[in-house]
C-alpha cells in the first residue's frame, strides 16, 4: 500500500510539474527591448523606400479598441513574416508606463512584432506629419509600400489587414 501511494504521489507530482512548467517558461519569456523615440527618431520609419511593405500601428495599453486588434497584427507578423511585410506597434502610452504596462502587455500578448513607445508631446505637430487625414485618435495604422500608401484611423480584423496587404505583395 505504502508503494502505490508513493507511485501515486510522485506521478501527481511529475504531472503537476508538467503542466506548471510551460506557464513559468511562458512568463519568464523576455520581451525584445522596447526603445523610447521622438517623432524625429521615429518619421523616417515613415517614409522607407524599399520593397517592403510596412504595417505601422498607434495604439496603447489603456484603449479598448487597440488592445482587441493587437492579435489581428500578431497573426498578420506571424503570417508574412518571411514576405517583407514590417509590422512595427508604436505605443502612445506615457514613457513612466513602459515597465509598468507596456512591457507586461506585450509579454501577456507574446507579442512578437517590433514595437516602439513614441514621446512627443506635440501631437500637433507630428500627427499631420503621419497622415493629413489623421484626427489623432487611435488606433490608427499606416500602411505603405514604395508605390502605395493608406491611413486608417479605425479598428481591424486579421482578415481586413490580409485583404489589404496581398494586393500590395502581389505589385512588388
């Protein structure tokens, strides 16, 4: 009796590890480094003239609407990683956020996609610089290429993004 209780703990045990172990790896998973940029540092990202097609999302941690589409740009990455599409997420989150929301967002999201925390305050000034249609409210997502270039200031879905993108992959 004694022996099937120990075989019997020691397999609850060796479960347990198993199931726990994937969590402890998935959260100790380090984020690539996320730099701060200036609207400076950030324009000529903007403006790439190459054959790639770039995929620039505003977004931040506290709006509703950004934070469901997150996985719409994830599955975007992921899928034409390899095609020369550049997914970049600029954060709009204030800089004092980026250890305390932003870096535990992008970790609980396995976000994989570049991403950056723009730190301009004048908004007036660059928000025109991105797209003369912009309003400023977000999420907004520039999409180019060396022949096209389309603003949205809207939520997406993962197949609207690919609806737009094959189109543009098949011209380059």
């Amino acid at each position: 009796m004694k022996k099937i209780c120990k075989v019997f703990i020691a397999t609850l045990s060796l479960v347990t590890l198993l199931f726990l172990l994937p969590c402890r790896i998935q959260a100790e998973t380090p984020v690539r480094p996320i730099p701060i940029v200036n609207f400076d540092q950030l324009k000529p990202m903007l403006h790439l003239d190459n054959d790639s097609i770039y995929v620039i999302n505003f977004w931040a941690t506290w709006c509703a609407p950004c934070v469901r589409e997150i996985p719409a740009f994830e599955k975007l990455y992921e899928q034409f990683k390899d095609q020369k599409v550049q997914v970049i997420l600029v954060s709009l989150d204030f800089p004092n956020h980026l250890e305390s929301r932003v870096i535990p967002f992008v970790q609980r999201m396995n976000v994989q996609s570049r991403v950056i925390l723009l730190d301009d305050p004048d908004a007036n000034r660059w928000i025109p610089m991105v797209s003369d249609q912009w309003t400023g409210a977000i999420p907004a997502t520039l999409i180019y290429s060396r022949d096209t270039r389309k603003f949205y200031q809207r939520e997406f879905y993962f197949e609207e993004l690919k609806e737009i993108i094959l189109p543009m992959l098949n011209q380059n």
